[in-house]
C-alpha cells in the first residue's frame, strides 16, 4: 500500500522528468519510481504526455526511453499496470516523438529498435505495433551533419555517449536468459522466432548504417570544432 501523498509523488515525479536525460542511470531511477507508484500510473503518464509538448523535439525520446524501461520492468516481472494504460496512449506518443522534422528524423532510428523490441518480447499486440509501423513507414531515419536538430555541441557530445552506453545495456539485456534453460534453449529461441530475412530487416540494416555514419560525422565536428577553439 503506497501511503505517501500524491501530490508529493507528483512534485518528485515532475522534478524528475525535468531532470531526465538520455543517462541510463537517470533513466533507471526515474523508472524505478514509476514502479514503485504504480498505484498512480494514470496520473504519472498524464504527467510525461504533457512533458512531451514542451520539450525539444531531440529531447522528447529520452521520455520514450523512459516508457520503454517502465515496459521492459513489467515485461520481466509479468506485471501489466502500467503496460495497460502505456498501451492505449503509446501511438500518440511516438508520433508526439518522430514529427516531420529533421529533430523528428533523429529520433526514428531510436523508436525503430525500440520497436524491434517491444515486437520480440511480444509487449503490444499486432494492432498497436502495426499502427507504429505505418508512422515509421517511409521516415529516413537520423539527419545530416547540415541539418538542424536544436542541439548545442555539449548535448551532441553527451548523447554520443548516451547512446553508447545504451547500446551496451541493450546487448545485455538481449542476451539474458531464463536460468532454468536448458542447453539447447536460446538456439530453440531463436529458430522459433526469426523469421526470414524481409523488406523490414534491410530497412532496419540500413537504419544501423546510417546511424553509425551519424555518429562518426558527429564525432568529427566535434573534432573540427575542438581544434578550431584550441
């Protein structure tokens, strides 16, 4: 029984949206208090639905990041409060994520493998998923080194290393496995699940190619622009 008083948990939550970042750290402990008031999950996703009208679009996937580690959490325990209520709000709030625009644009390789994620864990059903796909469907994912995404040099230089350490905790997470498996249970896994190679594989390998070449022409202005200053 959660006793605290709501608006306080309110107050705390909203000072920790306002605080949030691509950090997975930050990401975890916000989530984590999103769980732990899971008795106030309709009032606490009010509360990210409105946060994701006011911030930078680029800055608007760190409140989807944070939904999908509150869906991870739920998945893993078999537990549904929050997941019931994400699931009748989450196609507006992709779409609040990835609008047309080139801040939109970098933020669609991210929903993608987010996506990809929600699919193989079998979080929503074929209709939800379908419905994201047709918003993703024909978005070039990431932005050129011209385009402008509203992001000062520090912010590029931090999300390069948001993204790595995310990638790291997603590889993780991929590759944990029940402990009472059997031998022969990830290649059982796997033979199940994977399906033959289609047109939304190759859409995903080149998402995965442009994102690299995104992040290696971000390093080099970085680069250029240290030197310009040294």
């Amino acid at each position: 029984m959660d006793d605290t008083d709501p608006f306080e948990i309110r107050m705390v939550f909203g000072n920790q949206l306002d605080n949030l970042s691509g950090s997975q750290l930050k990401i975890e402990h916000t989530s984590k208090f999103a769980l732990k008031h899971a008795s106030m999950a309709d009032s606490l996703l009010e509360f990210i639905i409105e946060k994701l009208e006011k911030p930078q679009v680029p800055l608007r996937i760190n409140l989807l990041f944070l939904i999908d580690a509150i869906l991870q959490s739920d998945n893993r325990k078999g537990e549904t409060e929050w997941t019931d209520l994400i699931k009748k709000e989450v196609v507006s709030i992709v779409k609040a994520v990835i609008p047309e625009s080139s801040g939109g644009d970098a933020n669609v390789p991210h929903v993608r493998k987010m996506v990809s994620g929600w699919k193989r864990k079998k979080i929503f059903d074929t209709q939800i998923i379908g419905a994201i796909d047709l918003l993703l469907a024909n978005r070039v994912g990431g932005s050129s080194g011209n385009s402008d995404t509203g992001m000062k040099h520090q912010d590029i230089l931090k999300r390069i290393e948001e993204d790595r350490e995310r990638h790291k905790r997603n590889k993780e997470d991929f590759w944990i496995r029940p402990a009472d498996e059997g031998s022969e249970g990830e290649l059982d896994s796997y033979w199940e699940t994977t399906s033959d190679l289609n047109d939304a594989d190759w859409q995903e390998i080149t998402e995965e190619n442009e994102e690299y070449r995104r992040e290696r022409q971000l390093i080099e202005m970085a680069r250029d622009l240290a030197l310009s200053q040294s």
